[in-house]
C-alpha cells in the first residue's frame, strides 16, 4: 500500500461523487458537493467512510437533490457520512463544534460549483485562525481526553494508529495549530511520519477486513509480512519474531516522533497564549538561567555567550534547566550541542553526575525532555547503553509502556521518594538502569548488573557507590518476588534478602527502587496489597539488620589552623578561597557565636553560587565551616566583605533571597525535617531534607538562631536535585535539647523552609 494506491482510491470515490451529482442534474452555482476530513485530504484507506458535504449559499434552495445525492453513493456500497448545511451554517457549526472546524480545513470541491468550495475553504481558515487564540485551550482538552483514553502509540499494548498520541489524528491538529499562524512545525518530518503510519493502516485495515485501527496482538503478529518492502526493512529469510519485533519498532517510532512534535507544537501554543498579542515584531527576550543556558518564548537554548566546543557539561545542563521548570529544550538548541559539545570525560566530573540526577528528579518535566533527548541523538551523547532498550516491547502484559518509556516513569516515580533514602542519586542512576539488561540473552537482571556497574563508574560514582548501583540493579525484583512467594515469618525468608542485600542503606533504596518501578509497570503491580507484604518484608529485614549494626554516625570534626586576625579579635572574620577541583573551597573562620553559621551560608546564597557540600563545627572556641561550592571565579575580599555586613545587619537577607526567587523552579516535594534521637547521646541531631536551592542552610540556622540554639557541627551535602543537612544542636550552656526544645527547634525549620504565600513552591 503505497501514497499512490491512496490516490487511486481516492480518484475512484471523487469519480462516483461527480457522476452521482451530475446524474441528478446538479446546478453549476450556489450548490457543491465537497469532500472534508480524510477524504478531503485525499487519504482513503480501503475502508474509510467517505465525508461528503452538500454546502449551498444562503439564499439557494438544494431541494430535492439534498436527499436525491447520496442514493446512488449508498447503492455503490460505499460507507457514508453525509450533511447538507448553508454556508452561515457551516459557519456556524465550525464555530460551534472543533471537529467540524478541524473538517473543514481540508474542504476539496467535488462536483458543482467550484467558487462556492472555494469560498468556503477561505473562510474556514480565516474564521479559524481569527478564532484560534480563544479556541485552541479547548482543543487542548481535547486531545488530552482522547490520550487519556487510548494511550500511546509509541508504548500502549494495543495502540489505535489514528486516535492513540502520536497517531494519525494528532498530525492532523499539529497542521490545523500550524494553519493558525500562531507556531511552526517541522512540516517535512511530519509528513513523512503520516505518510508511513497511512501506509501501515492501510495494512491492518486489510488484514482486519474493516476499518479498524487498532494493533492487536494478532495483527502484529500478521502486520511484518504485508507491508510495502520499502517499510518493513528485513528480508524473507528473517524469522518471524525478528520481522514482528522490527514492525513494532518501525510503527512506535514513528509514533513517537509524532508526539514529540505534538508536544513541542503544543508547548509553543502554551508560550503564546501566555504572551499577550504582540504588536509589531521585536528581538526575542533572552533570561538567562544557568551558564551557557537561557529562555526564549518558553524554550530553554543557548546564551548568546555560549561555547558549546568547550564545556561538554552544557548538554546536561540545558536539559536539566528545562526539565525542571517542565518547558521545552529547544530541538535546535538539543541537535547543535549534540554536533558540537566534546564528549563527557571518563569518568564523568561530579558537576555532570549532579546535572544527571537533578534531570531524572524532575518528575514530569522529564519526559518530554527525555524525548528530545532521544530525538535528536542527545542520549548517545550521554548514555550510548540506552539504544539497546529504545522502543523494546515487554513480553509480560501487565506492562502499559515499552521498556524505555517504562524506565523514564520509573524515574518519575522515584524522583518522588527522594525524601526517604541516604543516597536519591543512587536511586535515581539505579532507576535509569534497572532494565538496562533487557534485550539481552539470559536474565535481564543478570544482564544489567555489570552494564550498570560499568555505567555508574564512568558517571563519576565511587567503587562502592558503583557496586551499590549494580546490586539494586541486579536485585531490583528480589522484595517484590520474595514478598509474594515466600512466608515472610519465617527467617530463612528474611535471610535471603539480607544475605542478598547486606546493609540498611541498600535496603531503603531497594524498596524505593521497588516501589517505583511498581508504580510505572500498571497500577496493579503496586495494589495496596502487594506494597504491604513488600513493606513488611523490607520491615523484617530492618530489623534483622539493626540487630547486627549498633554504629551511630560519626561528627565529623577537622582542625584548621585559626587565622591570626580572629586570634587577636574572636568578633573577626576570616575567609579564604582555594581553587578545588571542578569548583572551589570557601573556609569562614570566627569566634563561635550563634548566628555564624547562618551568616556564612547568607554570604554564599547571595552571590548565587550553588553549594555542593558543607561542614561546620567548634574548634575550641571558634567556629569553623568549610564549603564545596561550584563556583570557580570567587574573591576572598568581597566575600569577606558580604559576610560583615550581615553580621553587621546592614544586609536584608530575607528581602534579598525573597528578590532573587528560588532559582527559577518551584518544590516538587514538601520539605522533611526530623529530629534523630537515636543519633547521638551528647547532641539533639536534627536531619533536614530539602530542594536545593540558594538559601536553605541559613534558612535553617537562622530559625535556630533566632531560638537562641546552638549549631555545634553541621554536615551539608547536596546529591543531585535534594540538600540533605543534618545538624548537631546543643544548649548554649551544653547539652542536647529537651524534647520540647527539640520539638520546638524542628517546628521553626519546617515553617522556614515553607513556601511563603503566593509563591508557587509547593
């Protein structure tokens, strides 16, 4: 089935159309016959209905030829969908219902009076693309309904070729939101994705006997061995599992090329529906948000003072930046820094892990960037390992998507339990790689666990980082298997997962990992059932595990030569800066006080600089803190400058935070703070779990501040999009807090971290 065979049919049904109207001695004025829909773009299938409209000027009266017309059609046998409508009515109806707008667009005269057509075809399109601005939001819902409904084309079951996203109805809204005006498409690359999935149902609609769309299993199974040799890409001597796998892949791509350019349309209509109409052209706006990294018209792309061919990081963090704020990344912007980045060292520098992770933590933002990823080569960049996986069929049923797609939502999930693990980057690399063995010979668990073993170590991760990634991978189904097989009073049970797992800190993430990956397969993989036996057998093993571990962690304490300066006068405060690795080291040096601690980290948050890691403590009376931060280009005198002038109260810092924002993205998820009794016996512990952005550790420690508490050591690390700060309290005059004190100490950092009225944190 070929473009030509389409217009054949299409010849054929616009012959009988004429004969029919001109049997009936149809006028040559004020009435014609027209072809709508499908059949007005000339793309009959071999059992497509045929949308015909008897359109007449206002003041002509069709008579009897409105009824008489369709006879010798129905006699023909063909399938009909008929209306007679005067041109006000068309109108009308157009303005009243979108499906009859989006018909209308590809009105082509058949028979009579060809002005007439003609004039009804302008003012569809002119009424559509004066209305569009008022209409495109409800034909936004739409679509959304009809996706909900049939799912995708590119990872459902069993896809519908025209309804499912991706499919043969979304290309044609794509060209009805291009016929606006208001965006563009890539209309090459369109159109030849429409045309292959045209040829495809033409297909199954002879394979089936009927128009129907839908690939179920059976056509599948049928679908290789009839499509046109220039589609089907294998041989007769390819076997047919082979053949049914490679027409699987050959129509989920497509499928997915197609929603990727839907979604980009649609977010192009969301950026100019968000902009007022503007009034004679201008330069476009560029708000730069990273290095390297801007917005335009709702885009993330390159600043102007971009160098793609030496910052190989810059990829990374144009996707990160827009899967955060869940916008577009720029196609263009995505293929150029495929072309011209150099590729990622081996191994990775940590500031590319962090980039990583904060991508995968994004949530929902994630996919369409992931997408664009895939689309334009950016994920051979990255991860050449995921081609393996890219649009591979699961073989068990209960699995809505493709193994890709069924990965990137395993992320999404586990972006959501961040809060409850030691390590979020490990779950995250972990999640990404879990089915990475798919596509293999032999377990994919197997499989996957030396790839991800090789994979963490040339992201950056330590040798025990590493195998800790490759061990979630490889036991990725132990607790959910385990759970629903065996007794889970009985040690052996037990045994088996600790002897498997070892430690705590792999247990909690492997019941993350577990449950994330439950909730992306269906929503029966994690009923309320199956998460509770899981969730007691990981209870057990807990157990099991504190019985043989009675380590609490350790203050970490450094001694640091005290500054002169701060010898003579302990109010002084010394700061200097050493150069460290892909960032540098920025060391505060005082007499201990409350409020040091939040006055250092108030200096680093105003200069906008991204905090990577922290540790605080007393050094007999001094107090001592040494930062990780990203920033390269930073000066002593001027931070030595900002931090007096805190201390001094010359400084708002609220107000200035408050002006800067909280770099560009809102908080996906609340902020967990929790005092760890269990921690320490000289110290009230208190752990904190917060979106990283500028401002947190003095949010923090001014709340403990202004509760007279004293911070006697603090250990801040930042792993991907999540700061987890834990924080030695203590009485001024010594001691761990009381529990009302504690209590008290955690409410204050919980309301400090809450987003203030009105803005869009969550």
């Amino acid at each position: 089935m070929t473009e030509a065979e389409r217009r054949a049919r299409t010849d054929s049904a616009d012959a009988m159309c004429h004969a029919a109207y001109a049997g009936l001695d149809g006028p040559d004025s004020g009435i014609a016959l027209v072809a709508v829909g499908g059949y007005g773009r000339r793309e009959l299938a071999p059992h497509s209905d045929l949308d015909v409209v008897l359109v007449h000027d206002d003041d002509v009266d069709p008579g009897a030829l409105a009824q008489q017309v369709w006879y010798p059609l129905w006699d023909s046998g063909v399938n009909l969908d008929h209306s007679v409508r005067s041109m006000s009515e068309t109108v009308r109806a157009a303005s009243d219902d979108l499906r009859v707008a989006l018909g209308m667009q590809d009105a082509r005269f058949l028979a009579g009076d060809s002005s007439l057509a003609l004039r009804l075809r302008t003012t569809m399109l002119a009424q559509w693309r004066r209305e569009a601005r008022d209409r495109l939001p409800a034909l936004r819902a739409l679509v959304t309904q009809r996706h909900s409904l049939t799912g995708e084309l590119a990872h459902a079951s069993v896809p519908d070729l025209k309804e499912s996203q991706g499919g043969l109805r979304d290309a044609t809204v794509v060209k009805a939101l291009v016929a606006t005006w208001l965006i563009d498409a890539p209309h090459v690359e369109l159109e030849r994705c429409r045309q292959t999935l045209l040829d495809v149902r033409d297909v199954v609609h002879g394979i089936v006997g009927r128009g129907n769309d839908r690939l179920s299993p059976e056509v599948w199974a049928e679908l290789p061995f009839r499509l046109p040799t220039h589609l089907s890409g294998f041989d007769e001597a390819t076997e047919g599992g082979e053949a049914v796998l490679a027409a699987q892949v050959l129509v989920r791509e497509v499928g997915r090329r197609i929603s990727h350019i839907s979604g980009l349309a649609w977010r192009r209509v969301d950026d100019v529906l968000a902009r007022p109409v503007a009034v004679g052209a201008r330069r476009p706006d560029l708000q730069r948000i990273a290095p390297g990294i801007a917005i335009s018209k709702g885009e993330v792309v390159l600043d102007r003072g971009a160098r793609p061919a030496t910052d190989p990081l810059l990829l990374l963090r144009a996707a990160a930046e827009a899967a955060e704020r869940d916008i577009v990344l720029a196609p263009p912007t995505a293929a150029r820094l495929v072309r011209e980045s150099p590729p990622l060292p081996d191994p990775w520098p940590d500031g590319a892990r962090q980039l990583l992770v904060r991508l995968l933590a994004s949530g929902r933002g994630l996919l369409g960037v992931w997408e664009t990823l895939e689309q334009t080569g950016g994920l051979k960049h990255v991860l050449p390992e995921w081609e393996q996986i890219r649009s591979l069929p699961h073989a068990s049923a209960i699995h809505r998507f493709t193994v890709d797609r069924h990965v990137v939502e395993t992320c999404v999930e586990a972006g959501t339990l961040i809060r409850d693990v030691a390590r979020p980057d490990v779950l995250l690399v972990a999640s990404l790689l879990h089915d990475i063995g798919k596509g293999q010979a032999g377990d994919h668990s197997t499989a996957g666990e030396s790839i991800a073993r090789e994979v963490a170590r040339r992201m950056g991760f330590g040798p025990d980082e590493a195998e800790l990634v490759a061990t979630l991978v490889r036991w990725h189904l132990l607790l959910s298997g385990t759970a629903t097989t065996r007794d889970p009073d009985d040690p052996a049970t037990v045994d088996l997962v600790v002897s498997r797992i070892g430690t705590a800190e792999a247990l909690a993430l492997l019941l993350a990992l577990t449950e994330a990956d439950a909730r992306a397969t269906s929503p029966k993989a994690w009923s309320s059932w199956r998460a509770g036996l899981v969730r007691q057998l990981a209870g057990r093993c807990r157990a099991a595990l504190a019985e043989t571990s009675g380590t609490r962690p350790r203050v970490h304490e450094t001694e640091v030569p005290i500054p002169v300066e701060v010898v003579a006068d302990p109010s002084a405060v010394a700061v200097s800066v050493a150069h460290a690795g892909d960032g540098s080291r920025v060391t505060v040096v005082s007499g201990d006080r409350i409020g040091l601690l939040a006055d250092a980290s108030a200096m680093l948050a105003l200069q906008r600089t991204s905090v990577l890691a922290a540790r605080a403590w007393t050094q007999e009376s001094y107090g001592v803190s040494e930062w990780q931060v990203a920033d390269t280009d930073l000066d002593a005198a001027v931070l030595r400058q900002r931090i007096n002038a805190i201390a001094e109260g010359r400084v708002d810092v609220a107000a200035r935070l408050s002006r800067g924002g909280r770099n560009g993205t809102a908080g996906r998820l609340a902020p967990s703070v929790q005092v760890r009794p269990e921690a320490s016996d000289r110290a009230t512990v208190l752990e904190v779990r917060a979106d990283d952005r500028p401002g947190v550790v003095h949010l923090v420690c001014a709340a403990l501040a202004e509760l007279g508490v004293s911070v006697r050591s603090a250990h801040v690390d930042t792993l991907g999009p999540q700061a987890i700060d834990v924080f030695y309290l203590q009485e001024v005059a010594a001691g761990a807090l009381g529990d009302e004190r504690a209590a008290s100490a955690a409410h204050a950092v919980r309301a400090a971290l809450a987003p203030e009225p009105g803005s869009t944190d969550r």
